[in-house]
C-alpha cells in the first residue's frame, strides 16, 4: 500500500514537473503526462494526490501507526492541496508550486516513521519471545539441536 502509494504521489508532482518541458516534449515527440492531461491537470493530481494519500493512510492503519504518524500524513495532505491550488499549468516555471516536491511531504511524513518502525520492532519482539515454539522448530523453523 505504501508503495502504490508513493507511486500515486510520484506521477502526481512528476506531472507538474512536465509541464514545464510540455511545449518541448511535444516539438520532439516526447510522451509526458502533462501532455497526456493538458487543461485537466489539475483534476488528475486530484485523483492521484488522493489516492497517494489514501493509499498512505490505509499503509497506517495496517501497520497500526500511532497519531504522529496520521497527525504527518494530515499535513502531507494539506500540502499536497496547497500544491494543487498554487499551480499555474500556463506558466512555463509552474514548478513554484513548490520549492522541491521531495522537501515538504518528507518533512511531514517523518514524525510518523519513527514510531512506526518502534512499533514493528516491538510486535517482532512479541512475536520471537512469544513462548514456546512448536516442539521440533524455532522461529525460524531450523531443527533445535537436542543436547547430547
């Protein structure tokens, strides 16, 4: 899910990276998806930023992220919209939009990370020293060695 998502999100500022070559990339044939999308570019990174954030979220819930991690991907939503509104798809230097794409949803998802990853680090824990394990097999299913 957090993978799609990223996806999502990638084709979604990629998009709005093209439109400054757009004029350039259809003189020399070049395929963008800001050609593709033209006048609907904003409607496309509505979709795609909804569902990079979607995708996201559902990631969370999954790996049950604390309130940093949702408190992160709210401000990454909000950023993603503050995006969408300040973008001048007829301006070749669209790309104010942001100063770097990778700069603020990174600073807004990472407060989550953290806690995530001592989350996982704890359920495996849990898991591992969860007692006993089937008799003949440990954890990772090797033959114990029976004391001689």
């Amino acid at each position: 899910m957090l993978y799609a998502g990223s996806i999502a999100w990638v084709i979604g500022y990629d998009t709005i990276y093209a439109h400054q070559d757009a004029e350039d990339d259809a003189l020399i044939g070049i395929k963008s998806t800001a050609l593709l999308f033209g006048e609907r570019t904003r409607p496309a990174l509505m979709v795609f930023y909804g569902l990079a954030v979607a995708l996201i979220g559902v990631a969370l819930a999954l790996a049950g992220a604390g309130w940093m991690a949702w408190l992160g991907l709210a401000a990454f939503a909000v950023h993603l919209v503050w995006q969408i509104e300040r973008l001048e798809i007829g301006d070749p230097s669209c790309a104010c939009a942001f100063s770097s794409p990778t700069e603020m949803p990174g600073c807004c998802c990472l407060p989550g990370c953290y806690p995530m990853q001592c989350l996982a680090r704890r359920v495996k824990r849990r898991i591992i020293c969860s007692g006993p394990q089937p008799s003949g097999s440990n954890f990772f299913d090797f033959p114990e060695k029976k004391p001689e």
